[in-house]
C-alpha cells in the first residue's frame, strides 16, 4: 500500500509508545503498521541505510527520538553475518526489507531472574523463525526475549528494519555456554539521522 510515509510511521507509533498500554497491545498495534510501511514505496530509505560493515551486520540509524523514546534502524546483513545471543531490554518491532532473515531463539530456565544477574544463567535453544521479505516479527521485555538473528552464510545479503521502544546503545550478550551475560555498547552508523520533522 503506497502513501504511508515514514512520518506518519513514526508519528502512529509514538502515539501507541505513549498510550500507556501493556508492551504487548504496542507492538500488536504497529505490527500492521510496519507491515503497511514496508508495503510501500520505501523510498525513505537512502543508499547510508543499505551500508554494510566487512566484519560484522551493520546498523544504520534511520531515526532516534530524543531522550530514550522511539528509535529505528536498518540492520545490513552480509552472508554469514550474526548478533550475539542478546536481549533489548525494551519491545521492538522488525520488518524484513530484502532477504531470509534467520532468528534462532532462547528460552532462559532459571527461576530466579533477577535483573542484576549476570551469572548462573540457563539458556536453552528454542525454536527457529525464517522471516522473508513483507514478514514483521515482535518481541516484549519482562521476561526478556532473548536471541540472536542474522543471515545464513548461503544465502544472499538481507537488510530489515527495526523499531525498538527505546535508543538501543546498548544490550545485553550472553555466552550460552558460561551463563552468563554483559552490556555492551551498540555502535550504528550515521549518516543521515532523520529526525521527526
Ligand atoms: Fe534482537
């Protein structure tokens, strides 16, 4: 569907960001959205947002709010090319532009769950989602979704776009294998920051 530009995108879901609602009735409420945007022209997206980086996915601001509130990139993932197991401490949206987008999930075990805790932590593999291009994914907090996406090394570069409920400088990774996690600070690239006019 053609005429819903990133503006209006950006200005419904600030509008659902700021309802007060429960995180999952945010992110079923622009889910449609999202499916709507990428169903469009797309031509908010400028050549900086296809960047890729050699050693690792790239992330490409394409608009952050000010303060902690909305913020949206695209993420560029060359073949073979992964995140870490991670979580994102907020809901978020995903979209997928071009390309098989891969999301291997976690489930964590331990009962005891307590934010401050980076140790004894019990991961476990979960299921698998292949998301294709017009496909939208979502996740809540609290428990935090946790898991890691990326692009098989067999297949050709995707690019997807993710709208998180806060500015993602930074997320927790966790080594599956030692249990435990860390912050680690997100870098993205900047080209053109599109701020909300
Ligand atoms: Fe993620």
């Amino acid at each position: 569907m053609s005429g819903y530009s990133l503006e209006t995108f950006i200005s419904d879901c600030e509008n659902q960001a700021a309802s007060g609602d429960e995180p999952s009735d945010i992110v079923r409420a622009i889910t449609p959205l999202m499916h709507r945007l990428l169903g469009g022209t797309r031509d908010f997206l400028k050549p900086e947002h296809f960047q890729t980086e050699p050693d690792h996915y790239a992330r490409n601001l394409v608009y952050a709010a000010e303060g902690t509130g909305l913020s949206l990139y695209t993420l560029v993932w060359l073949p073979g090319q992964w995140t870490p197991v991670h979580d994102h401490g907020t809901w978020g949206v995903v979209g997928v532009i071009e390309g098989l987008l891969e999301e291997q999930n976690y489930m964590r075990l331990d009962a005891d769950q307590t934010p401050e805790r980076d140790v004894d932590i019990d991961l476990r593999r979960g299921g698998l989602v292949l998301l294709s291009p017009g496909s939208v994914s979502t996740f809540v907090p609290n428990p935090d979704h946790i898991h890691k996406t990326g692009c098989a090394a067999d297949r050709p570069r995707c690019v997807s776009l993710h709208l998180y409920g806060r500015t993602l400088n930074s997320f927790h990774s966790y080594d599956d294998q030692a249990g435990t996690r860390s912050l680690i600070q997100a870098a993205h690239n900047e080209t053109r920051l599109g701020q909300h006019e």
